[in-house]
C-alpha cells in the first residue's frame, strides 16, 4: 500500500489482495461509508443512492434492496432484453439493407442500453434507433455527461462537499432530475391505479416500498441458477474474461468510520477517522502477478479447474 494526499485529505492507495480482504470483509464495519455521502450531498438525483447512503441508513436500505438483486428475479428480465436484441437487429438489418454500413458503435451501445434501462427499469417500450429524439434517451445521455461545467461541478462535490451542499450545487440539472423523476412517480401511481403488475425494477422497488420483497425459495433459486451456469458456461467464461480486462468500476473507495491499524509487515499504520481508503481494480486486475500474461485471451483461466489458482480480492 501507500500514502497519499487528494487535495488536502489523506488517503490510503491499498494494492494487496489480503490486505484488501481484511478491510472489505473481515473489519468491513469500519468501512462501511463511501467517499461522497447524503448528508453533504444536495444533488437532486443520486444524493438517495446507495454509494452515497452511510451507516445505519446504508445497512438498512441494502437489506431492503437485496431481494430484488437475486438470480430468479433479475432472470424474470431476460425476456425484455431480448426483446430489446431483436428490435435493434432488426432494425440494423434494414437499415443496411444487404449492403456494408458505417456505424458509429459508441452511439449504437448508447441506443441499445437506453432500450434495455427503459424496459427493464422504467417498464416502458424506447427504441431509440427508430425514435433517435426520445426524452429518455436525451435525458438519460444528458445525467451520464459529465464533460464541460459539470465535471467541473462533480469535482468540487467529490471534494468539497459541504462547500458544495451550503451552495445548493449539483452535478444533475434540476429539469433533468425532475424528468426521471417524474417518470417513475407516473409509472407507480399508474401501476397502482389500474393494478398493473410487470416483472421489472419499478415492479421490484413498489414491493421493498410496501414491505413485500422477500427472498423466494433459495433451493429452487439455486437450481435455476446451476441450470443457467450450465448451459451457458461458454459465455460464462467469456464474460468473466471481459470483466476482468474491463472492470464496470475501476476503484472503489470507502471512510473510516473509527480509528483503524493497519497491519502491514509487522509495522502498524493507524487510519484516523474520515481518512479514506482507495481500492483500484483494474490494476489488479491486469496485474501479471495475479493473472499471468493479463492482456491475452485465455478462455481456460476462468474454467473450472483453474478458477481455483486466481487469488480472491
């Protein structure tokens, strides 16, 4: 590991696995907040989100959400999704029309992932290949565009956040958090109003709302799961492949909430309360030390076999 200042916080770059697992596991209860919190946090749109949840609070909501993450559950969606895949090549095929076509791939995945949020999210039918202008889609790629003034916004939150939340700024414009929103508002009321059910998030987050998200049978989850992995342990392996060179989350981060001794080589570093901790993934992820020859393709390194030989953490 090693010391550092962002800004004028002192900070703590942690590279060992098992230094790593002490933290996140084993005295997880001292890390439990994230850098960026709700209590100085005024954005309109993500101060009630998870990362920026801490504490009690923070348990309480996880506990709450849990049930809806489970394999059955998020499986119910498939079906969406794939809705969303054949819409899109179809549309690509007539587009093209038998003929080679220019595509601008970045804009293509944008459209396509604001077709699977709008549906398995939203509960509500997008295309944005067909209707390029939709105000989902438009506001969606507006809350994800952090470049010019609002990166600059999203900088000072990060790092001054009383400063930020004494003056009322936020990284999300006010007319695009309304939009979301107000979109969710409508699709509840309306769901409740005319006793709509439908197996997405909004669906799942209406039950944790009124206390009837539960946890269904583990047995029969899990072997829904095992009969998933099996038949699709190809892409399986493939997409843990992907993950490991592409991380969905480069670093993460967490707060000590006490004081903490770190351990290291039998010296004892101690972390004062509100120092932070930094756990960057991607470099361990692509470091030969774990992963021999990390930037080649290797379908056999996640196989049943070998998965033993990768280190956890």
């Amino acid at each position: 590991f090693c010391g550092y200042f962002e800004l004028r916080n002192p900070s703590f770059l942690i590279r060992d696995p098992e230094l790593i697992k002490n933290l996140v596991v084993k005295d997880c209860e001292t890390f439990l907040d994230h850098r960026l919190d709700s209590k100085h946090c005024s954005d309109l749109l993500f101060s009630r989100s998870l990362v920026k949840l801490s504490g009690t609070e923070w348990k309480d909501m996880r506990s709450t959400l849990s049930p809806a993450f489970t394999g059955s559950k998020l499986r119910t969606m498939f079906m969406f999704m794939t809705e969303c895949c054949n819409s899109s090549v179809q549309y690509l095929e007539e587009s093209a029309n038998g003929k080679p076509m220019l595509m601008d791939m970045t804009d293509m995945f944008c459209r396509f992932t604001a077709d699977i949020f709008g549906t398995c999210i939203f509960g509500i039918r997008v295309d944005s290949f067909r209707n390029p202008n939709n105000d989902f889609y438009l506001n969606g790629k507006k809350s994800v565009d952090f470049s010019g003034l609002r990166g600059l916004r999203t900088f000072f939150m990060g790092n001054f956040p009383k400063f930020t939340n004494f003056f009322g700024i936020t990284s999300c414009e006010k007319n695009n958090a309304n939009y979301f929103r107000n979109l969710i508002w409508d699709t509840i009321h309306q769901r409740e109003g005319e006793n709509i059910v439908r197996s997405d998030m909004i669906q799942l987050l209406m039950q944790a709302r009124s206390g009837k998200l539960h946890y269904e049978n583990k047995e029969e989850d899990e072997i829904g799961y095992a009969a998933v992995k099996e038949t699709n342990l190809g892409k399986t392996i493939s997409q843990s492949k992907n993950l490991r060179l592409w991380p969905t989350g480069i670093m993460f981060n967490r707060i000590a909430n006490k004081p903490y001794n770190l351990e290291v080589d039998g010296k004892s570093y101690k972390i004062n309360v509100g120092e932070r901790i930094l756990i960057p993934v991607l470099p361990l992820h692509r470091d030969p030390k774990y992963f021999p020859d990390p930037l080649r393709f290797d379908p056999e390194r996640f196989s049943k076999n070998n998965i033993k030989n990768i280190k956890p953490y």
